[in-house]
C-alpha cells in the first residue's frame, strides 16, 4: 500500500457515513447494465503474431445505460490579484455508464479542466458535480484520493509511464493503489504488449508506451477511463491502434471512456461528442451510430 494512501483507508469507515449522507437517490440514476464478467474475455488482442490485432466485436453489452456522471453549474475559477479568471463556467452535463464520449475544443478552451475534474484531480470552485449517486464536490480530499483509487484510469498524452520501471512494473504498480488489479501479464496481453513487458520506457515506441499506459489504466478496472489527447504524441497509424483500443473499452467492455482532444475527425467515433469553447459547453451531440475507429481518417 503506498504511503499517500495510508491516511484515506484509515479513515474509511469514518467516511462512509458521510458518503451515505451524501448519496442521491438511485432512482435519478436508471437502471444499471448486468454486464461486468472478466475484464478482457473479448478484448484479446494478442493473437499468435503477437502484433496489436484489435478483435472489436459486435457489442455484446445490454444498451440500457444509466446516469454515470452529471455536471451541474460547475465553474472553476481562478484568481489573479483582483481579476478572476474562469477555465470553466456553468457546464452542464450527462453523461452515461459505457458512453464513449469525446470531449472537442482549440487550445486553453477548458478541456483539461473539465477532464480534470471528472477524474477528481481537480475541485470545483461552485456548482456540483455526481458519480454514480454522490456529489464529489462534498467530498474530502481523502475521500476524493479513494474515488480516484477506486473509479479512475487516466492515460496522458505523453504515457507519464516511470522511465525507471519495465512495463510489467509500471502496471503492476497498480496493485498500491486499488485492492482486486487485474494480473499486469493480462492487461499488457490485452494492449498486444505480452511479448515487451519487459522492456523499459525507452526501450518502447511511442505507440507501445501508450499502450502501456493504457494497460496501467485498465489493470484497475475502473468505471471512468479519462484521456487527455491520447494520440497527441503518435503518429496517425498508431494513433488509430489507441483509439481502436479505447473505442472498444467502451463498445465491447461497458467502461466509460472520456478522452478530450482537439482532432475534430474523433468527434465520428463518439456516442456523445462535447464542445467546450473559451471555457463553456458549446454544444452537446449526441450521435446514435458512431463510426469504427477503424473508419477514421486524418
Ligand atoms: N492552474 C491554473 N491556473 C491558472 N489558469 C489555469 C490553470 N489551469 C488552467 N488554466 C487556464 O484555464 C484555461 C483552460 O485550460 P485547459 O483546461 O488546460 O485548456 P485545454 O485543455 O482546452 O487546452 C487556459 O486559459 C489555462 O491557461
Ligand atoms: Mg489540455
């Protein structure tokens, strides 16, 4: 168990009554999918070859979705002397359990402040923000580290992977934080990564140690898999091997998968694409048959 996880375990049962406190009604939330077998009985996607194949299979997920997340009148503001500065304002959002969603903007639109917050890295200077029933913004700061723990993979544009770990070291490293990983040797097998575990960052392309890091992401299984312009550093062909992999996360295996980016092109694999423009929603559409990421050319 690392260190910085000590305070909010110990600290559990003391918050738990709280939480309860705080819990919403189920019933705003809809029904929930049945679904939650093994993690990666369809991604496979090392086959003999060991090369990345992308098995993405027809959607095998009931398509009742429930209420995941709701964002209601969120700002985060900063302050600067007298000025105050909003890199979000009154953002107003749905979104629901095994969505894809894509989050589109320019630069310094908000993008990241709004991931950012979805993922708990982040509080809101007003407004409320629920998961799955609770308001994270009533949450404390170790109530917050356990919902990160607990609910969150994150995968950055530059992998964030620790240069001095092989790949099996920087997924295992996912057992500290969250009791019931998925086996390291399973998650890289999911990415295609089986055969180069043992190699270190430096030792990997850029493709491979995105993957990598996707495999980090999963091995805890969470409910909410947040991108921050995951292909931002790859060439398109290996950008395309990442999305096809976060696409069927969330078409294959029911995880909510939020990936912000500026690539306008991603908006067609989406079930919901969400435009943040000078630190506002723009607008929200919804999109009943979202492309392959196969399909996606830029
Ligand atoms: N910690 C911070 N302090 C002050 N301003 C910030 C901070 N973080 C982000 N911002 C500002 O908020 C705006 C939105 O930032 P961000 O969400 O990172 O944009 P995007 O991800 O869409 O490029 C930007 O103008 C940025 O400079
Ligand atoms: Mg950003």
């Amino acid at each position: 168990m690392s260190s910085s996880l000590m305070p909010s375990l110990m600290i559990r049962s003391e918050v738990r009554q709280k939480v309860n406190d705080n819990k919403r009604g189920r019933y705003m939330f809809g029904k929930k999918k049945k679904q939650d077998t093994n993690l990666f009985e369809i991604i496979d996607l090392e086959k003999d070859s060991g090369d990345t194949v992308l098995d993405i299979g027809q959607n095998e997920t009931e398509t009742e979705h429930g209420v995941l997340i709701e964002f209601r009148d969120v700002c985060k503001k900063y302050s600067q002397g007298e000025n105050e500065f909003y890199a979000l304002k009154n953002a107003n959002l749905t979104i629901n359990e095994g969505e894809m969603v894509v989050i589109l903007g320019p630069s310094g639109a908000g993008k990241s402040t709004l991931l950012n917050l979805l993922g708990g890295m982040d509080s809101a200077s007003s407004g409320h923000i629920w998961f799955d029933g609770e308001d994270l913004t009533t949450y404390s700061d170790n109530r917050l580290t356990r919902y990160r723990a607990e609910n969150v993979g994150v995968v950055f544009q530059f992998y964030n992977l620790i240069p001095t770990l092989t790949a099996y070291e920087n997924v295992a490293l996912m057992k500290d934080i969250k009791e019931g990983t998925t086996d390291p040797v399973e998650a890289l097998s999911a990415v295609g990564l089986k055969e180069h575990m043992h190699q270190f960052p430096s030792q990997m392309s850029g493709g491979e140690q995105q993957r990598t890091s996707i495999a980090r992401a999963i091995a805890k299984n969470p409910k909410l898999l947040l991108c921050d312009e995951p292909t931002g550093a790859l060439d398109t062909g290996t950008g395309k091997e990442v999305l096809k992999l976060l696409q069927s996360m969330s078409k294959d295996r029911g995880r909510t998968v939020v990936m912000v980016t500026h690539n306008s092109f991603f908006a067609d694999i989406a079930d919901t694409v969400i435009r943040v423009k000078n630190g506002g929603i723009e607008n929200i559409v919804h999109n009943d048959t979202p492309k392959n990421a196969s399909e996606v050319f830029w």
